[in-house]
C-alpha cells in the first residue's frame, strides 16, 4: 500500500511531502511520487510514527494488576483507537504474589498477543520507592531495593521487564542500580534524593526519571532537587505528564525547552478510570476517586492520570511546545528509552509500519496504521 500526499516526519525526523509505501508488516519506501501498487490518498494528513506509552496502569476499567488477559486485551484495544501502537503495562506497589500473577499475565499475552495495541513488555514502578514519597503507592508493600527478588521476577516471566523503578537513597540502591542497568532501563522515581544524590545514582545507570516533578524533590534555586539533576544532565530521559494537572503548561513549556528534543519522553500514567465517566475507581488497592477527569485519593494525593498520549499531545501543541519535539517525545524518545528504536519509533525504511495519520489542522486521528495494516478508522478498532 502507498500512502500518497502525506506530510510526514521522515526518519530524520524532517517533515517533509512524501508517499509512504508499506510491505507486510515494515515501510519499504519513503520518497516522491512513489507508484506500483495500492494507493490511498492522504491530502491534509500528518503522518506520525505509532505513538508508545510506556507509563499506563489501566484504562476503560482495566488494570495491568488485574493480571487477566481480558484486561489487557481491554487496555490495547482502546489505546490504538487512540493512535498508541506499543505500550507497556506498568505494575504498582502490591504484594508479590500480585506482582508475580502480572508479570506472568503479561508474559503470555506477549507469546499469544492481544488485539490492539503491542505489549513491549513490563515497567515496574515499585516496590522499591520512597515510603514519603508513594504517592498513590501503597505503603505497606514499599520495600528496599532487593536485587534477588527482582532477578526472580525478571527471570521468571523471560525478562519482559522493560524498566524498573528505585528511590536510589534507599540502602543498597547502588548495587541494585549496577546490576539492573544492563538488563533493563533503571528509573528514578518516588525518592526523596536531593541534587547530588541523584547525579551520583546517573553515574551508577540509572538512565531515566519517572514522572518528573511528582513524587520527587523539586526545582528551588539554592537545592536545584532531583528535578534540577535530570536537567543538568546530558543523557537522562525523563517522563512527564501533559495532561495540564501534573505539570503546569508554562512548566512545560520550560521544561521541554531545557531538556532538549532528545530527552523528553511523554507518559500517560493512566490509570482503570481512563476512557470512563467520572465517579469512584481504584488504583493500587487503594480507593480512588474521579471529579471532573481528575484522579485522586481520598486525601486529595494524584493517583495516575485519565489522559492518553494523543490528548497530551494536542495538548503540548496548544502549551507551545514545537511539534516536532512533540511527535519525538510520544514515540521515537519512548523507543530509545526501551532499547527499542531499531524497529520502532520513526517512519523508516526497515522500520515496523505503525503510524498515526492526523489532520494536519485540528491534530484528530483519521486513521492508525499498525504492522502495516490499517487498524483503527474514524475512532473504530478495525484489527481481528
């Protein structure tokens, strides 16, 4: 099939007037006037690369901890109509029987995918976190950085753990941080580490930040925080939260602008009420409850978020944010984060065919093209 009249973001991530042509599953050509086979015609389109979540709890009612195949079927399945082609279920702090039962579950609908969008396999937040800064975690599973129990779990579901999550002030933090790093991403998250705490745990492989700005120190100009040291890095990623609550908009606008177009990495945090009407839901075994899309605890703490990756980024549009950083930040900056930009995250040839054809005005989702076939029209799942 070739996609005629686009513009697009090449592999350069230039946007520039081309076809796109797909082959099975990958994008053969990109290029001028391309013919020879199939045409559709995407005059007033955006093509972008299939955006990739890798920060999503639940959505439409589901829970990665729910550990069934019918709620993760439930999260893929809604997160392609909104144009993410890869995610990661991300567990909570719950017991480890419970974080067992996910990472089985996920390990399953990995060998026998789920309609919709691609599992790419787990992000861990927890259990290895600040007990001060939970957040919506639960406090009676928090517990120090126990690399044993966690090569247990990754060995034990066939290393489909992506990223792991550690407060890295905790007792043995540096052991853990040495020997995860070269198994999977290391994140910074829910830590009460200052400014050089957490530029000596950069220098151990922690290569990521969760969340940035909630459940950590903050930005203050004589203690710059964990926040002013995943900026003044020049290597660490760090996740945000667009949904205009976690952030502020001008944070954001400052935020992208000092991290660069490489290091921003746009998260959902999306939790079960995702996708569904206000009103009471849960989160981590805690009750939690929704007032006008916003998900809290009973004692007004955040618990997630009910946003998805292409409402943030319409949102980072009207914020300020370049489109270019944007598109980057919902898809090929995720895919480097998890060792995954060889087949994923731009529009190249060679590369998977997962992409988002937008209109070039309003940034609405005509259609998504997922493994090179079209997956999802005018809002409806169309995959088998």
């Amino acid at each position: 099939m070739i996609y005629k009249n686009a513009l697009l973001f090449d592999g350069r991530f230039d946007l520039v007037r081309a076809d796109l042509e797909t082959e099975g599953a990958g994008i053969r050509r990109i290029g001028a006037s391309l013919d020879g086979g199939d045409a559709a015609d995407c005059t007033g389109c955006l093509l972008v690369p299939g955006f990739i979540d890798l920060h999503i709890h639940g959505c439409r009612g589901a829970d990665t901890c729910d550990a069934t195949r019918e709620a993760l079927e439930t999260m893929a399945s809604f997160l392609l109509t909104k144009g993410v082609t890869s995610f990661c279920p991300t567990t909570m702090t719950v017991s480890e029987e419970e974080i067992c039962d996910a990472l089985r579950n996920v390990q399953d609908c990995m060998a026998h995918p789920v309609r919709g969008a691609r599992i790419l396999g787990v992000n861990m937040e927890g259990p290895f976190l600040s007990e001060k800064r939970r957040g919506a975690q639960k406090a009676a599973y928090v517990r120090e950085p126990d690399f044993d129990s966690f090569r247990r779990w990754f060995d034990g579901c066939g290393g489909i753990v992506k990223l792991v999550d550690i407060a890295p002030e905790r007792p043995g933090a540096e052991s853990f941080v040495r020997q995860a790093a070269p198994l999977c991403t290391v994140s910074l998250a829910h830590s009460e580490a200052g400014y050089e705490e957490a530029l000596r745990a950069f220098s151990w492989g922690i290569s990521h930040v969760t969340h940035l700005c909630n459940a950590m120190t903050g930005f203050a100009h004589r203690a710059p925080g964990a926040v002013g040291a995943a900026l003044d890095s020049d290597t660490v990623r760090a996740e945000l939260i667009c949904d205009g609550l976690h952030i502020h908009p001008a944070a954001l606008r400052i935020l992208f602008r000092a991290l660069g177009e490489d290091r921003t990495i746009v998260i959902s945090d999306a939790m079960r009420a995702a996708g569904q009407a206000d009103g009471p839901s849960e989160l981590g075994g805690q009750p939690v409850f929704v007032k006008d899309g916003q998900a809290r605890l009973a004692d007004g703490t955040l618990a997630g978020s009910t946003a998805n990756l292409h409402q943030e980024l319409k949102n980072l549009i009207a914020f300020g944010v370049p489109l270019r950083q944007a598109v980057k930040s919902v898809s090929l900056n995720p895919a480097r984060a998890l060792r995954e930009e060889g087949r994923l995250g731009s529009l190249a040839p060679g590369k998977l065919a997962d992409f988002v054809a937008l209109d070039a005005r309003s940034l609405d989702i005509r259609f998504v093209v997922k493994d090179g076939r079209l997956a999802v029209k005018e809002g409806v799942l169309l995959e088998p």
